[in-house]
C-alpha cells in the first residue's frame, strides 16, 4: 500500500489490511465509532466541549502572533484519543505534544521528496541507510504510546461491557473470538488499528482546519462575510450545533471551497486490483496498483470554473442556499471512502465556527505576502506555516 509505513504495518490494522480482514475490521471499526457517540448528539458534544477548549487555549496568546499548527493538532487529537482510548490531554502535556508532533512528522515524511521516492523505489533505497530512520522514530513514538493504551485498558477491561473506547470494544470482541483459530481481532489487528486512528485524526483534519483559517487571513472579505452569518444566525452567546449547519450557507460553503482547494490528498491512497480487469482497452493484471487521483477531480476546469481560485460562491446557487457537487470528493469514493468522513466533516465546522465566533484571524504581515502554496507536495498537500493573530469579537 505504501511502501514507507509497509515495513510497520505489514498489511495490519483497518487501514493497510485487504480482502476479508479489511472488511472485518472496517465493519467494527465503522459500528464501534457510531456507539461511541460519532454521527450522534454525544460525539457532538465531545467535539464542542474540545473546541471551547481550543477557544480557551487562542485566548490565552493575548493577541500576540502564533503559529497555530500545534494547537489545532493537539485538538482534533484529543477528539481521536477520547474516541479511541478514552483519554483527553491537557495541551502543556509534553507526552501528548511529542505524539502529536510525530503524527506531523510522520506525515511530512511520507509526503516529502524522499517520501515520495521511496515509494516508486522502496526496492532499492530500503538497503540504504537515509530519512527513513527518521520517519520510523516517529512511527515509533505513536506506537510506544499506543501500546501503553492498549496495556492500560487490557489492565482494567470490563468483561460486561460496555465498551468506553474504540480500544475497549476491540479487547471485548477478541475476547469473544479467542477461541477462534481464524479471528482477525488480533493484538496486532488492535494495535495498528489503534495508530492508523490516532495519526488520522490528528493530522487531516487539523490541516484542513489550519488552511481554511490561512485562507481566511487571506481573503479578509471572506472571513468578514462568515461572521456577518454567524452574528445574523447564532448572536453572540450560542455555541455552533450540527443542527445549524443548514442556516450557515455561506460558512458550509467556505469550508467546501477549502476543502476543495487544498485536495488533501491529491494522489488519493493507492488501491490493487483484486483480479485482472479490462479497462479502455487495456488489461490490467492483478495487483495492478491504482490511484484516485482525487486532486484532478477537485481542480477540474470543466467543473470548477478556474479551479485555482478561492470561490465559495461555486458552492452557493442563485438563492444563495448550499449546492452540493458531485466532483466533490476529498474523502474519496468506493468501498474504500474514508471511514472518518462523518467526524471529520463535524469537526471542521464545529470546531472552525468556534473560533470564528469568538475572534476575528489577523495577520501580523501584509494579506499580499500570505501564500496559499503548499510547503510540502506528495502524497498530502500540506499548508505552509503561517503566524496568526485572534482579536476577541
């Protein structure tokens, strides 16, 4: 699947797994994640309480410059560790920073240059030493913090349930299936299903979240326009619900317009072929391996009118109300679709309007020098560093 997390993964967990295993975990994966609250009122509430938090946290920088990486990271984490292993973080935690600073490295690694070297020739550079010490010393740093959860959990499981976690739920189901010979609900099934979680819900949506507000520092008229909405729809004093998502038009469709712009994932993740296929007159043998072009897609002239531009108004029709595109598809598409599509499309608005709410985003250099441009290109698409200034509204 990808040649630099291979050696780790070794076709394991929900993520890198195929065929019956894949289906399995991702089936109890997707029914764990809905008992835990996400598409629901509770999973709401969990992401609103984390965004007062991360409200807190801006306020606390007194309208000095910043750079929010950190943060934002730090809060789409706690949403994934809570789901996952019941556990939120205070964010001076230097634990919970240092494993959050490693999903990041680890996704600057596999979209690096070298990253994206190593993938068409891991043959080779696998036998020399190189950047990939480095990349590993992050994928152990997550590991050897999910393994001390997996450990605390297996030292108090409830064997009657219910299940508090994402973690929780697993050790109740290989309880259940220990006899079977044939299970995939496997220590090793657990534990990189459990890194796979922790490193996406850290890294995508907090640098989808990160984006949108640097185009907002860009695009001041934008982000005026956003709170004209907020104030007209929600006053001052009510937090953003999911429920309001339909009254906020112009704010659901900057955030679509960013999301779009930014084509997280512009390669998409690499698929195989289960068997031999004809396609356009080709024959494409078994294992051929596949990619969704996902970016293409995104930034598609004949669907987005000059693609390159930030136009949330391509998201709006002539009454002014959301308009869905079908060439929509940051999440992917196919049995394959990102099985966090749900939570993350909540935790970009709850956790976006929060802060646009309670502040107003300045730049501390002139709107002309904010550049949109990617500081990292491959596999991800992953937005330049930027300093940011909030002024409470």
């Amino acid at each position: 699947m990808l040649a630099t997390l291979d050696p780790t993964f070794g076709g394991h967990g929900v993520f890198f797994s195929n065929g019956e295993r894949w289906r399995q975990l991702r089936r109890f994966t997707m029914l764990a994640l809905r008992d835990l609250g996400m598409g629901k009122r509770e999973g709401e509430e969990l992401i609103q309480a984390e965004a007062r938090c991360l409200v807190e946290a801006f306020q606390g920088t007194a309208g000095q410059p910043f750079d929010p990486s950190l943060l934002l990271a730090q809060a789409t984490s706690n949403v994934a560790c809570s789901l996952t292993v019941g556990l939120r973080f205070p964010y001076e935690d230097e634990e919970f920073q240092a494993v959050v600073q490693a999903a990041g490295g680890i996704l600057l690694g596999i979209s690096s240059p070298w990253g994206q070297t190593y993938e068409m020739f891991s043959w080779l550079l696998q036998r020399l030493p190189g950047s990939q010490t480095q990349l590993l010393s992050h994928v152990s740093t997550l590991a050897t913090f999910a393994i001390e959860q997996v450990q605390r959990h297996q030292g108090r499981l409830d064997p009657s349930g219910p299940a508090r976690d994402v973690v929780d739920a697993f050790l109740l189901k290989m309880a259940k299936e220990e006899r079977d010979s044939n299970t995939e609900f496997t220590d090793k099934n657990l534990l990189m299903t459990v890194i796979y979680l922790l490193f996406a819900g850290t890294v995508t949506i907090s640098t989808t979240v990160r984006y949108t507000l640097l185009l907002l520092l860009k695009y001041p008229q934008v982000q005026e326009r956003v709170h004209e909405e907020l104030t007209r729809e929600l006053g001052a004093g009510r937090a953003p619900g999911l429920g309001d998502r339909a009254r906020l038009p112009y704010t659901d469709a900057v955030l679509h317009e960013a999301q779009r712009l930014l084509a997280l994932v512009p390669m998409g993740i690499p698929r195989a072929l289960t068997r031999t296929t004809c396609f356009r007159g080709y024959t494409l043998p078994q294992g051929t391996e596949v990619f969704p072009l996902l970016g293409s897609v995104l930034h598609d002239p004949e669907v987005f009118k000059q693609p390159e531009e930030f136009n949330p108004g391509r998201f709006l029709d002539a009454d002014g109300r959301f308009k869905k595109q079908e060439a929509f598809l940051p999440f992917s598409l196919g049995k394959r679709v990102c099985l966090g599509e749900g939570l993350a499309r909540a935790e970009l608005f709850l956790l976006v309007t929060a802060i646009l709410q309670a502040f107003s985003l300045e730049s501390p250099c002139p709107v002309g020098a904010v550049s949109l441009q990617p500081a990292v290109s491959g596999l991800f698409n992953i937005p330049p560093t930027f300093q940011l200034q909030v002024r409470p509204r």
